[in-house]
C-alpha cells in the first residue's frame, strides 16, 4: 500500500479526526457518486459519500452480492474510472486528490495531489490510454495512465487545461479527441479537444445534468440528473430522445452494461444509498420528440416502471445531538432509527429504534457542564470526530464522572493516545518502566507496561485521519497499522507537535482555573469574612470546597481533636480524608444564589447552571439544622 504526506507550512492548524464505524461497512451509507462495471468479471464498483469504495457481484443468483471494500479517501468519492482491461482503478475525491488503484487486489497504489479543490469528475479515453480529472477548481487534467500506474514524483505534468462552467459529469470518446460535460445549468456540451472549445450544446433537462453514458459509437448519450430521469439522446439528431425511466431521488452516475451492442442494460445510482439496475430492451425503437416532453397535458412515459435489479444500501446518520457530558452522542438515521455512541470509546453504545429523539435527548440530560472539546462532522454518513488544538484542552473532567477510579482525566489525552496505541513512540519508555508499570484500573493493581492511555481502547479499525483545519488531508491510516515501519515514519512526519506533546513527550496541559469567593450565607448569622478572592481548578467538586469550609473555618478546633484522636488510633491517611468527607457532608451545605449545591457538581457546572452571570463566582455555606 502507498502511503502519502504533506509537510505543512508554519502557522497552520492541525487537526486530528477519527470515524465511529463498524469494522467492514458492507452496505453504502449515503447518496452513491460512481459506479464501474466489470463484465469480465461480473463486478461492479459503486462508490459514494461515505468515502468507500465497494466491489459487488452482479451475478443474480448470489445471495449477498458484497465482496470487498477499498479504503484510503478520507472525504466524498465523486467519481471512478476502470482502466487497463479492469485492472486499475482511478478515483477521485472530494479530499482534492486523484488516487490509482489495483482493482483486482483493492489497494491503493498512489495518490496525486494536482487539484486544489474538490475533483468532481473523471474521463476516461480507452483508445489512448487518457484520463481526464476536472474539478471546482475549473480544471482539467489529462494523464496518462500508465504513468499514473508507475507514479513517480515528476510526472504530474499539466498538458491540457480548459476552463468549465462548473462540470458535473465529463465524458471522452475513444480516441481522446472530443469530450462531453454535463453542467449545473442543465446543458450537454460537446467539446474539441484539439480546438479546445464547446462546438454543440444539448438542452434535455430543465435541471442540472450529473450523470452521462456514451454508447462506443458516441453517438447517443445518455444523461440523468437533479429532476430524476434518464434519457437517452442522439447526438447527431437532438430531437430524438427517449425517457427510460425515472428514480425516486435525484441522479448522481449511471453506468452502462456493455456486454452486448446495444447495451442491454444501465446501472443507477442517486442520493440514496440503493443501486439500482434498469433494462434497455426496446431503446432503438426511437421517436421524434418534438415538444412532446414538454407538454404537462401528455407526459412522456418512461420506457420502464420497475429496476430489474436492486442493490440495497444501508442507512447514513442524517442528525446528531451532543449530550452534555460531551462524552456521548445520540444521533438519527435516515430509517428513522436512534443510536447512542461513545465518543471516548469511539463505538455505539446501544440501537434505541424508532423512538422520538427530542423526547431520548431531555431523558439523557445530566446536570454536569463540560466545554467542548471535539466537533462531529455527518458528511459521510458517520460520526467523524474531529479535534483541534484551540479547544480540546479544556475537556478535562474528574475521572470518577468518566467511569475510571482515578482523579483526574482529561479527555484528549486519554483519546489521543488510545487513537495512537500501536505507535511504537506512545509506549512507555523501559528506563521508566519501574514507574509506569503498575497501573491502577478500577481499584486494583495490574502489572503490565502501559500501552495505550490505560483507561480504555478504541477499536482497532478505526481510521484516524491527519490534517489541515480547511485544507487538505495529511495522512490516513488504521489505529491497529500505526505500529507498521512505514506508518510510523509517516506518523513521525505528519503528527502535529501538540498531539506528540501529550501522547509522546507526556505533557499534561494546565488545568483551567476558576476564580470564586466563599462567604458565609446571611442565615447563619455568621460573621462576614474578608473577600479573599480564592482560585481551583474548574473541574473541583462542591464536596472539596465543603471539606475546607468544615476544616478550615467552621470547626477547626474540632478537627484538631478528631486528629488527635485519630492519631493516638494510627489509623491511615486515607482513613482520615473519608471521615473528614462523610462529616462535611453531614454537618455543611453550600449555596449559590440560594440554591444548595450536589456536592458531586463541579465548579463549572455551578457557574453555568447556577451562578448564570458576569464577574466572579460566588459560594455560601452555613451549617445544616439538626
């Protein structure tokens, strides 16, 4: 497998992402992009939104037509060309690369990183071996494919560039001399290539055109797009077309079956994740259409009703709602059914079904502030996690609330190094093995070197993605291949410094501090203290601040004597801590704005919740009523 990298320039934010999905996605989670077609093989490649290429079987008697995924693309693939008899296969990405393929062994070979903006189409001129890439950079490429399949660093040689009116889908004929655009602006054009211009335009639909088929001949084009039907056009003589039929959502590519002359059959793909295929028996018995499509009194009717054939997809998560604890997530897909995932685990949690999502998001409040400290992206159909340095800092919470027995955690570190838990470089050192080899993990001990952040694990299929905020994909890999040779010389040089600052070098980043004054409350008839502005860590407890009230202010005398007491006893620190904390519970309450505070809320939840005001937080405590 080739592996790509970009060293990115000073001053420019870098980003870590990983998506929360199962380890073989089999179904198609989203709209489908692209289909290929096979027919020495019987396969046909689909590949869409969710960043997956599939290859399936389109032999009607196997009951799961699924064969295998190929993964490297870590945005949309809009479109894919089968090349050099089907053995290479060329994709191209909403990631802004063009990548080569082995079709047969499903790995990528090599990635070009010519375009700065999404590659929305590909071309491909079997004649000459050619491939055009066009993109929303207003740019074609042509390479030559067997240099793409013998990539080296030299040849990405711009020969060619045309300017477009935003192209949706681009066609060459055999020879490489003529090409044909479909345009947002519901045109076919046709262009020369030698004269580099458009030399016929085709108005066939009233909306945009995204699709389009050629016959060998080039002769009759078909083409589908955002109003749902297909058509088959000849281009030597316009007016005739004919409807072969219309899907239920709008068209993204089409693929003929060219088994036969003429082509028996077309594959259709939409913004749905279902493939469908429809017969073209009948097609050549073609009619003038005249005005005959555009009269609303006598619509056309399409040539079939009913695909012959049905590749199903799989549904894609359409609306997501972060709980509060920032650690979980409920989301809703396009079946109507709701999820509840982990982000910290990066895995679902439980399938709740078709239950109402506002009604599952009030149930699942807790009274608990946490900052934000990732963004979630539903582009692909899945959860993708993103973190950036400017935020992901602040996620600190006590470890207790996350389910560890420890004291504190801070949730990037503990997602950063599971995600790189097969790098060689997060693995503790051996001369500081005597320190980190015994772990506390729930309340007992276990003697292991640590790998990992050795609260939890991440599924090992999990992609983690490197890269720029905005801009372009640095590295993708497996958590589980991390600790390869070469995907850890490519980690040393893509990981952004911060993430080798925590996972690597063990920094810990600082705890946020949140200033606040601790009075007496006016029903206690207590004194009013000098206004020392004191300072904690935002995460600390009410149960810490009521253990300094009992020992430092209210019963000082008594602590004494209960230390005294307790020393002549011998009993252990921790034993002295726990008493002290039982008694503060028992004896001191805290208040804010009047209200008495759970003793489990942390500062940061007070002021949000609670305090809800400028200027600094203010805490009260009296003593309980027996």
């Amino acid at each position: 497998m080739s592996y790509n990298f970009i060293k990115s320039k000073s001053g420019r934010i870098y980003q870590v992402s990983y998506v929360i999905r199962d380890e073989v996605e089999k179904y198609n989670r989203n709209g489908v992009n692209a289909l290929q077609l096979d027919p020495a093989l019987n396969r046909l490649f689909t590949a869409g939104r969710d960043s997956i290429i599939r290859i399936w079987s389109v032999n009607q008697h196997k009951q799961d037509p699924y064969i295998a995924s190929m993964e490297h693309h870590t945005d949309w693939v809009n479109d894919i060309v089968l090349c050099c008899n089907g053995k290479t296969l060329i994709s191209a990405s909403s990631d802004t690369t063009v990548k080569v393929w082995n079709a047969h062994k499903g790995f990528c070979m090599s990635t070009l990183r010519t375009h700065k903006d999404y590659v929305k189409a590909l071309a491909y001129a079997k004649d000459k071996e050619l491939v055009a890439s066009a993109g929303l950079d207003r740019q074609i490429f042509l390479w030559d494919v067997n240099t793409l399949t013998a990539l080296t660093a030299s040849n990405n040689t711009v020969t060619i560039c045309v300017i477009f009116y935003n192209v949706k889908a681009l066609l060459l004929n055999r020879d490489g001399s003529q090409c044909l655009s479909g345009s947002s602006d519901g045109t076919i054009r046709l262009w020369s290539l030698g004269q580099q211009r458009c030399i016929a335009t085709y108005r066939v639909h009233d909306e945009g055109v995204w699709a389009l088929q050629v016959n060998d001949a080039f002769t009759h084009v078909y083409s589908g797009g955002r109003d749902r039907k297909i058509y088959c056009t000849d281009l030597r003589n316009p007016d005739i077309r004919v409807l072969i039929c219309e899907e239920k959502a709008p068209v993204l590519k089409m693929e003929l079956d060219r088994s036969a002359d003429p082509p028996p059959a077309i594959w259709v793909a939409t913004t749905k994740s279902t493939v469908n295929k429809w017969t073209l028996k009948g097609i050549h018995n073609f009619r003038a259409s005249g005005d005959y499509d555009n009269d609303c009194t006598n619509p056309i009717t399409p040539l079939c009703t009913q695909p012959d054939q049905v590749i199903k997809g799989g549904a894609s998560i359409i609306q997501c709602h972060i709980l509060n604890d920032k650690r979980h997530i409920l989301t809703k897909d396009t079946n109507n059914n709701v999820a509840y995932w982990d982000v910290l685990k990066a895995c679902k949690v439980e399938d709740l079904g078709k239950v109402d999502f506002e009604d599952e998001i009030k149930k699942r409040f807790k009274m608990v502030y946490v900052p934000n400290w990732f963004s979630v992206d539903l582009k692909t159909g899945m959860l993708t996690i993103t973190l950036d340095e400017s935020d992901c800092f602040a996620a600190w919470v006590s470890a207790k609330d996350a389910g560890f027995s420890m004291s504190f955690l801070p949730f990037l570190l503990s997602k950063e190094k599971a995600l790189l838990e097969y790098w060689p470089r997060t693995h503790v050192n051996p001369m500081d093995e005597e320190e980190n080899e015994v772990n506390h993990v729930n309340g007992e001990q276990e003697n292991r070197v640590q790998k990992g952040n050795g609260y939890f694990q991440v599924p090992p299929h999990t992609p983690v993605i490197f890269g720029e905020a905005g801009g372009r994909t640095l590295f993708r890999l497996l958590c589980r291949d991390s600790g390869g040779e070469t995907e850890s010389m490519l980690l040393n040089e893509t990981v952004p410094q911060w993430v080798i600052d925590i996972t690597v070098d063990k920094n810990m980043p600082k705890f946020n501090k949140i200033p606040f004054y601790l009075q007496p409350h006016a029903s206690s008839g207590a004194k009013t203290l000098k206004k020392d502005r004191l300072s904690a860590s935002d995460m600390l407890q009410v149960r810490k601040v009521m253990e300094h009230v009992y020992e430092k202010i209210i019963n000082l005398d008594n602590e004494s004597q209960t230390t005294s007491s307790s020393n002549n006893e011998k009993p252990g620190e921790q034993e002295k801590e726990e008493d002290i904390a039982v008694l503060a519970e028992e004896k001191i309450e805290l208040l804010c704005q009047d209200q008495v505070l759970d003793p489990n809320m942390d500062l940061r939840t007070v002021k949000h919740f609670i305090w809800k005001s400028g200027g600094d937080l203010t805490l009260h405590y009296r003593q309980k009523s027996t």
